[in-house]
C-alpha cells in the first residue's frame, strides 16, 4: 500500500470506528430523530442530537489519533 494510501486510509479508518462502535448511542439517537422528521425537515430539528453525536465522534478521533502508532497499525 502507498503511503498516500496509507495516510487518508488511517484517518478514515478512526472516523469510521469512532461513528459506528464508540458512538453508538449518539449515532443512533440522531438518526432516530432524521428518521422521525424527515417528511417535514427544518433548520436544527435535530440539532442538540446532531451536536451530541459530533463532539463524541472529535473526541474519539482525538483519542485515537493520540496514540502511539503502534496501536494505530492494528486498528
């Protein structure tokens, strides 16, 4: 794999498992919302879910990309 590759695949990579494993709750949480509104959308409906699950996800893509590299290579 080039290092291109390499370097836009790892931040992908934490985001994708910071969305979907460690912020679960909130993910589904907005998406219950987007679901339940969807048919009559408005600015911020989903809002304070929305911001929720977004400052969960930084947090976890900061965590992860604070670590040592080697624990980066085995996710």
């Amino acid at each position: 794999m080039s290092s291109t590759t390499t370097a836009v695949e790892r931040p992908l990579r934490r985001l994708a498992v910071a969305s979907t494993t460690t912020c679960a709750s909130q993910a589904s949480a907005y998406g219950k919302c987007i679901v339940a509104t969807y048919t009559d959308v408005r600015k911020d409906t989903c809002k304070d879910d929305f911001l929720k699950f977004a400052k969960c996800v930084q947090s976890a893509v900061r965590r992860l990309f604070c670590r040592p590299a080697s624990i980066l290579t085995a996710i």
